[in-house]
C-alpha cells in the first residue's frame, strides 16, 4: 500500500525547542525520534507527504515577533534536507512532479504554510511563498487573522472571510495554491466555496457527525467539499475522533465510513497531524501506518477503498487540482 498525508508537524520542532528557547534549526528531517522522519516515511511506501511551516501568532516564546521571517527560515531549512538525498526525496510543486517522482522511485515532499497570518496584509507575499515551492496555505490557524477568523470553540462561528481574505482566495486560485480550511470558521468554510473557483481541502479535519468538535466537518460541508472535487483528510489527534477518548484506529474508521456515506468515496483522505498531537496514540509513527489500512481491510473495506482513501483520491485530486 501506498499512503501520501496531507498533514504533519514535523518541520515546526525547530521552533520548538521548549528547553533551550532557541531555535532548534539543527533539526533532522531525515532521521529523529519525533513521530516522522523521511526514513519512516520512504520505509512505509509513502508516495507524497505534505510538510507544513507551522507558526503561531499567539504568545508563544519559541516563536519571535517577526513570523515572516520565521516561515521563511522554516522553508530553507526544507529544501536543505531535501538535498541531503536526492534520490529519493523530491520536492513537488504540482501534478507533473508528483508523476516524475513517482517515476523516478522518489518519495514527493510538497510544502504548506499554517498560518496564512504570516502574510500579514501583504498579497505579494503569496506570490513569494509560492516561488519558495508553497502549494498549500492553512488560511487560519488558532487566531483571528488578517484572512478571517479560526473556529475555536465556536467563537467565530459565523465571521466569514474578510474583504482580504477573499482577496487572498483569488490570488491563490490565480497561482494554483491550495487553500486548506482545516480550523477555518464555519462562515469562513462557506466564503472559500462561494468564491473559489477551484478544488480545496480541509487537510486534517473528521466528520462532526462522528465527533462533536468545532475543528470537524458537518456533513453539509462535507456534500459541499465533494461537489467541489475537494478532499478532508483523517486527522488522528484523540480530541478530534472522540469525545473524550484516545486516538484509536476504530475511531478513525468510523469516520471514514461516515463521511463516505455522506460525500463519497472520492472525498476522503489523511492527515495525520502526526507531530502536531500529543496524547495517546494508537498510530504515533509514520512506521505504524500500515495499521490502518490492515485494520480498514479487517472492517470490510475493499482495496479499491483502502487504496482510493490512503492514496488515490489524492493522486486525483493534485491531478484535478494543477491541470
Ligand atoms: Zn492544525
């Protein structure tokens, strides 16, 4: 089996370190003892990993004041750990590369912004991000920001995108930026549907049918996203499976069935958000992903299932998405 994940953490643990407060820029992609390393991945078959540039707004001491930069200096040390092993890790800025990599027996590593705040009022700004190799932007994370506003706790429930932030659709649209809305406001959800005209994800968010959370899907954003031709990506952090429980594979299942049952087939996906969630993990490497599809295999799944969800709706959508 194959697996690509629209979601992992891993390249913010250089901001991170807690102990030291200084930038840990000595982070190794390649080889570590967090929940993904490029080793793990390639051992696991995946065929494209999705790496977000993780920043915080908030109060956060790692994080300095100058969240440009931050970003910016993330995205360099991302492509220097590429080149550490070209033969077998790529970068992959659209449909085309995706199928070279996967020619050429290459892993694709496709970069992502959390946190479209960094951008600060500064359209040109997504011109830039999107010449460094971003392909994706979070619109919000956890803040309110100069895009919109984020779904924590249902404060923001019903403030859609605001008159940059629509702005700052278009221009995504215009380059071929996916724009994620995983912890994007209700109203902000519906702004990207109204006035995008391409395919977008929710990168890490589950079905709030399954699991009553704001950072989850109603089944009516669920049909939306599908008749976009966009995708949700299974999200393993515990809070957001069920209330109140661990991260559990069973869990994860039963969101796939549901939202199956409510957008199709073709809307499901991964990710993980593995290095971005702490708690109990029945899956806490990239090494354990093979769990999932055996354990959707024992559930019933059928292979053209377990492969569309663990790989081939992806590959089709980076397909719908760039040509
Ligand atoms: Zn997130």
């Amino acid at each position: 089996m194959r697996y690509i994940d629209f979601h992992i953490d891993t390249l913010m643990k250089w901001v991170s370190d807690k102990e030291s407060k200084e930038l840990a820029s000595n982070i190794d992609l390649w080889t570590n003892n967090y929940h993904v390393d490029i080793e793990r991945l390639i051992k696991s078959k995946y065929a494209a990993q999705f790496f977000a540039c993780f920043i915080c707004l908030g109060e956060d001491p790692i994080f300095k004041q100058n969240h440009y930069d931050d970003a910016i200096k993330s995205i360099d040390i991302f492509h220097k750990q590429l080149t550490k092993n070209p033969e077998k890790i790529a970068f992959a800025g659209s449909y085309q590369d995706y199928l070279n990599n996967m020619n050429n027996n290459k892993l694709s590593a496709f970069l992502t912004v959390e946190e479209g705040g960094i951008i600060d009022g500064k359209i040109d700004r997504i011109d830039e991000l999107f010449s460094k190799g971003v392909r994706a932007i979070t619109l919000t994370w956890n803040y309110e920001n100069c895009i919109g506003y984020p779904n924590t706790e249902y404060k923001y429930k019903d403030n859609g995108l605001k008159p940059f932030g629509i702005e700052v659709v278009e221009k995504m649209d215009d380059l071929g930026v996916i724009i994620d809305v995983s912890h994007l406001s209700d109203a902000g959800f519906y702004d990207v549907h109204k006035h995008s005209k391409r395919p977008f994800l929710a990168t890490h968010s589950n079905s709030r049918t399954v699991c009553d959370h704001s950072r989850n899907l109603t089944d009516e954003m669920v049909k939306m996203l599908a008749n976009k031709g966009g995708m949700t990506g299974i999200n393993f952090a515990g809070s957001f499976l069920q209330e109140d429980g661990p991260s559990t594979i069973d869990a994860m299942i039963k969101h796939m069935r549901h939202l199956v049952n409510i957008g199709g087939l073709e809307v499901v996906g991964l990710g993980t958000d593995l290095d971005g969630i702490g708690g109990e993990l029945e899956i806490n490497s990239a090494e354990k992903i093979h769990m999932l599809s055996e354990a959707m295999e024992k559930s019933g799944f059928t292979t053209t299932e377990i492969e569309a969800i663990c790989y081939k709706n992806a590959e089709a959508f980076f397909k719908r998405f760039w040509s």
